[in-house]
C-alpha cells in the first residue's frame, strides 16, 4: 500500500479495535492468534490499512466481547 491514503473511516476503526484490544490486556500477536486472523494482517487493521471483511469484523467482535457495532465510534 505504499503511496496509498488510509482512508479516514479504517483508520478510526482501527483506533478503536486496538483501544477495546489494550483495555482487555491482550498483545497484539496473541490476540490475533485467538481470533485466528493472520497477525500481519490484524496489524494492518489496526493501522487503517485493511478494508476488514465482515466475517473479521465479527471474528474480531465475538473475541473481545462486544457487539460489532461497539467496534465503531
């Protein structure tokens, strides 16, 4: 993606996924690993650069405990 604007809205997300994410004290690779998503890839969402699918949007949900739409601020 170099060279490539993060969209404002994934970057938002992804601020918000790695809030709920610290506050439940997990580390970026082991949460990953227990949502079974890439930790490469997770990383990039976090950072606002990947357009996460619904299915990982909800993969991601269901292991912090929250409702997809508490994902959104």
């Amino acid at each position: 993606r170099v060279g490539m604007e993060k969209h404002p809205d994934l970057v938002m997300l992804g601020k918000q996924i790695r809030a709920l994410r610290e506050s439940r004290g997990y580390s970026q690779e082991g949460f990953a690993m227990e949502a079974d998503l890439d930790r490469t890839y997770y990383a990039g969402v976090e950072r606002g650069e990947r357009n996460v699918s619904a299915l990982n949007l909800m993969k991601i949900a269901k292991h912090l405990e929250v409702g997809v739409g508490e994902l959104f601020s």
